[in-house]
C-alpha cells in the first residue's frame, strides 16, 4: 500500500526520493509526490500514475535542497489525482507531510478549522492533518506534531516538514510502520527498509504512539506523552539483489523461479533429522503453551489465509490438534472463544496487514501467548507477537504472493511435526518425514523445469473469462490459492471450491467455455476426484489436471495434464501449487497485465 520515504543529508535529495519511491513502488499506488525544501521554501511535485512519470517531470533539475519527504498513495479518500496526491500542505503552504494510513475524524476536525478560516483543497483525510498543526504550531515542529496528533483519531505512519525548519523532518507512527535509517551526517526514513537499504543498514523501528525528531546529525524518539525514549540501533541484513529483478521479467517470474532456494532456507538449520523432529529457535521461550495446547486458532488474510488452511490439515493429520483459520478481519469482530488452552497464530508475510495486527491485539485480550510466523524480519508482527518463526524467504517483491506462500507451509508443517512429535508420531514416522521434507526444494526444481507445459495450457485458455479450480483435502487451500493468483494479476474472474462441494453450486457454471483445474494427486481422494472429474467432462467442461508423476491413466480423461513428483501426501501444496502459480504468470503475461503491480491491489495491507 501508500509508501513513505524521507531523506536529509548532503546527497542529492530529489534522486534519493525517487529512488526510495521506486524501491517501495511494489507495495502498490496509484499517484506519487514529493516536497522538498528548494532555495525559495518548500516545492511540491505530485501526480497521478507511476513514479517514473514523476521523474520524467523533474528529471535534470537540480535543486539545491537539505531535506524532503516523497509519498507513493494508494487511494482511500478521494480518487487518485494530482491534487489528492501526498505530499499535502496547509493552506498557507507552511507544514507538508506525507501520510500513511487513515484519519477516521477528519470530518469533525475539518469541520473545526474551516470554522477558524483554514480553506481546504483536497478530499483526503490527511490534508487535514497539515492544517492541525500548522494551527497548533508555536516554533517547535516536534512538539506541534505531538499536539495535533492527540487530536487525531485513526492510524498514521506520518513524515512532516515545515517552512520555518529546513533541517528538519518530523515522523510519527501509529499502527503504520515507519523505521529510520541511520547514516552518516545523513539520515532516513521510511515505512519499507527497502526504500533507503542501499544507503544504510543501520535501523531503529519506530512503535506505535511514538514520534521522532530527524536532522542530519541527530534523532530523538520521544512519546506522544513527551517522554524521551532510548533506542538501541540495529545493524539488519539485507541483500540488495533481493530487491532487485536479476534478469528476470518480473519479480513474480523470479520469486517463483527462487522457490527451490526459498523453501530450503526455510527449513535451514531447524531439522533434526536422527531425532525425526525440527528445532525452532523463535519457539523457545513459549515452548510449554504451544505444546500444552488444546486448541489452535490461525488468523490470516489473503494468500496467508490459504497456507492456514492447509496448516490446519497439518496440525490435525499430524498433531491431532484441533485447529480454526479465521480471515483476521472477521475475528476482530466476532466474539472469538479463547482460553488459556488455546494458541493463537498470526500468519503474515509482510508482517504489517492491519487486519493481522488488529486481530493480534484481539487475541492478546484474551490469552496469554500469540505466536507469529511472519517473513519480514523487525515487521510489527514480528514484534508484536510473543514467539515465533520467521519463514527467510527473502523480500518478496510482486505483489502476488508466491514464494512466501510455500515457505509458510513448511514453517507450518515444521511445526506440525514438533507438536506431533510430542503427541503421537514415533521418531520413525517423524524421519521419514523429514526426508521428503529435504527433497522438495529438488522435486520444485523438476516443475519449474517444465514451465513452457504450463506456458502452452495457458495459450490456450488465456482468453477465458471464467476458470473453476477444484481440489479435495490439503489441496483444497492449493485450489483457492490457484484461483486466487489467477484473478489477482490477470483479472479472469475464479473460483476455488472443495472438488466435491462443485455439484452442490458451481456445477450449473460448467460448459464448453469453462476450463477447470483439478488437483488429481493420488491420494486418499485421488479415486473421488476422477469422479468429480467425469462429473465436468459429462458437461462438456475442459479438465486441465495437476497429477502425480507416473499417473499414465490419468491422461486419458482429461484434456490436459501437469505431472509433479510424488511425496508426502501433506507436502503436496509444496508442488502442487508451483504449476498453478506458473499457470497464472503465464496467462497474465499473454495478456498484458501488470503482473508485479495488479491493478487496485497493494502488497501490505494497511488499512481495514
Ligand atoms: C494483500 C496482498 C496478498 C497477501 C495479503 C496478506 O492482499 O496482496 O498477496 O496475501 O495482503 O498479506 P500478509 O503480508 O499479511 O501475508
């Protein structure tokens, strides 16, 4: 969603914007700006679009400039143009900031200050806060900003500038991540590490309810409530040519295609093979509650939600635990029946979904641990829950997830694996277990290597408008996810169902037009998908299967077919998922999609 870059320093100021802008331009927007200080005061440029068009528009000015803030805005209040794009002033062009997030009483507020004659221009949300605290301003920008915030209902991630202080920024966080970068004689921030890691790797995070004072020599984090707090400044890891496209067309094509690195870095150093279990570190502290457990509650959203579901398949086949997913948007608002037996797991890629952390912060009224298993290292979930497990599958850039996705399952099945072990699997079973777990990252390889199959099924239907996805047992969630990577980045409308559950609704759907993908494993469903599957063909619906390697018989009825190596039946998502996330590149590719920036969609979820 909406990012957030400032610099102030020696450098040139509008080149580093633009490049924080670009690094964080995957979050997903659709109008950028920045403000800078110039030498006759404050200087905004904004537009709707891309931020290579704001480039094109300041390319080769050089400014002379101490400081400036640059906004990516994802549209919530007011349609995206150039007027409603961030940076946003008062009407005296005296404080601009750029904002992240939403002010839910603005209304009320804008009401407050056009009664003493403040004149608005914009439709957004956050103009009003410019007007606030130039209202409140009294020569300390720090403290204006900590005034105008208690007035303020809604969640921020704020950087602000004001015409009287040229070696100033002000920043604020409130359920919106901000983190500054620590240079030399220079300093950064940001609502993404992404968009300044190539000039520091030196961070402190900023927690909500605080605000910090940035010049180039000096940061003071303080409270709303005025109080200084200390910050211990920490040196992250980070690779750049993670962030990078490495000659890859798109991100997705490269964060499909790392899948083998990936799944295996997420499985590096935990499994303990002879005692056929694994070692999780982030676990430790809260060992006792996750392995006393009754009851597990999983809550997610969007691609997170599917490796829940397939996680709840592991914890139950596995551990005998029972499990719910719950989309984290609705368990906030429902009265969810929590007790001290009860775990509850915040799954999130990017770690920053607001609906994931509203639901932690649900979940943390009513028991006593919440565990997290989160991708981005530092991210608000990350720290925000009590224990966890990090997936290290590396930045994840496109916006529709892939590579995340499977290294949650195997975090997930990890974890599986450790309650099981306490509960009913033998050391055995556990081993075994354990080596299918180390040949998936190969057995991913073999697919990726036939991609062009994929590519060629996805000729053929590229310009279908419906597509069904059915699939039983752990490849149910596999089923939602293909649908769900089809309609997020080639907008054809999909669906996902329970094989089975097709006859009770989608069935009326099926006719020559419709092609329906079938996750046909030979598993303890395989017989009643064949069912399922001459339950289409009798109506003339075209089957493209994903089945297992060796399966000759298969082929014969349906109209084409993708084989992956066998495995565990509950590592199956691991491989049968990669064809349909290739399935769903290919087809957004042929096209024309965006793929890596799908229209009105956003990678991290900020808002409600
Ligand atoms: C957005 C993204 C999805 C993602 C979901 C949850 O909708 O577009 O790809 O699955 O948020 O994100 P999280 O970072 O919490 O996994």
């Amino acid at each position: 969603m909406c990012g957030i870059i400032g610099y102030i320093g020696e450098r040139d100021v509008i080149s580093v914007l633009i490049q924080g802008l670009k690094r964080v331009e995957y979050r997903g927007y659709d109008s950028a700006g920045i403000a800078l200080f110039g030498p006759g005061g404050l200087l905004i440029k904004k537009d709707k679009g891309k931020v290579a068009h704001l480039e094109e528009s300041v390319n080769g000015q050089q400014i002379e400039s101490s400081a400036g803030i640059g906004h990516t805005r994802w549209a919530t209040h007011g349609e995206p143009n150039a007027v409603n794009a961030h940076p946003h002033t008062d009407d005296k062009n005296f404080i601009v900031l750029a904002h992240n997030g939403i002010i839910e009483n603005y209304m009320a507020l804008r009401e407050e200050l056009r009664q003493s004659g403040h004149e608005f221009t914009t439709e957004t949300d956050t103009e009003t806060v410019a007007h606030l605290i130039a209202e409140v301003y009294d020569g300390d920008l720090l403290e204006a900003v900590r005034r105008a915030l208690k007035l303020v209902q809604g969640t921020y991630g704020l950087v602000v500038m004001c015409a009287d202080k040229p070696d100033e920024i002000v920043a604020a966080r409130l359920s919106s991540p901000l983190i500054i970068g620590h240079g030399d004689g220079e300093n950064f921030v940001a609502s993404d590490l992404a968009a300044f890691v190539q000039f520091t790797r030196n961070v402190t995070y900023m927690e909500d309810g605080e605000v910090a004072l940035i010049t180039k020599n000096k940061i003071v984090h303080k409270t709303l409530a005025d109080k200084v707090v200390p910050k211990k400044i920490e040196k992250i890891s980070f690779d750049i040519e993670h962030i990078e496209k490495g000659g890859y067309s798109h991100f997705m094509l490269k964060e499909i295609t790392e899948q083998p690195r990936t799944i295996g870095d997420s499985m590096r150093g935990r499994l303990l093979s002879e005692e056929g279990t694994v070692r999780l570190g982030g676990m430790r502290e809260k060992e006792e509650q996750f392995l006393g457990a009754k009851r597990a509650v999983f809550v997610a959203c969007g691609t997170s939600w599917h490796a829940a579901l397939v996680g709840e398949y592991l914890f139950e086949e596995m551990a005998g635990l029972p499990v719910e997913v719950e989309y984290a948007s609705e368990f906030r608002y429902r009265s969810p029946v929590l007790d001290d037996k009860t775990i509850v797991f915040a799954i999130s890629q990017s770690g920053e979904t607001t609906d994931t952390l509203a639901a932690i912060q649900e979940a943390k009224r009513r028991v006593d641990t919440v565990f997290g298993i989160c991708n981005v290292v530092g991210s608000s979930i990350a720290r925000t829950t009590d224990a966890g497990v990090y997936l290290h599958a590396g930045p994840e850039i496109g916006v529709a997830s892939t590579k995340a996705f499977t290294s949650q399952i195997v975090v997930l099945a990890m974890l599986a694996l450790n309650l099981g072990r306490h509960r009913q699997i033998s050391a055995a079973e556990g081993h075994r277990f354990i080596k299918e777990l180390r040949e998936i990252p190969r057995k991913v390889g073999t697919i990726l290597s036939q991609s062009e199959k994929i590519e060629e099924i996805a000729r053929q239907y590229k310009d279908h408008r419906n597509f069904l996805y059915l699939g039983r047992g752990v490849n149910f969630p596999v089923a939602l996810e293909g649908a769900l990577k089809l309609k997020e980045i080639s907008y054809i409308h999909a669906e996902g169902y329970p094989a089975a559950e097709m006859k009770h609704g989608p069935i009326a759907l099926i006719d020559d037009e419709m092609p329906v993908v079938f996750i046909a494993i030979q598993d303890g469903t395989y017989e009643k998908v064949l069912s399922n599957i001459a339950e289409v063909r009798a109506r003339r619906g075209h089957v493209i299967a994903i089945a297992t390697e060796g399966d000759k018989d298969i082929a014969k009825c349906v109209d084409h077919v993708f084989y992956v190596p066998e495995t565990h039946p509950m590592l199956s998502p691991l491989l049968t998922v990669i064809p349909l996330q290739l399935l769903a590149y290919h087809v957004a590719v042929m096209r024309g999609c965006n793929v890596d920036m799908p229209r009105n969609l956003a990678k991290s979820v900020t808002v409600e």
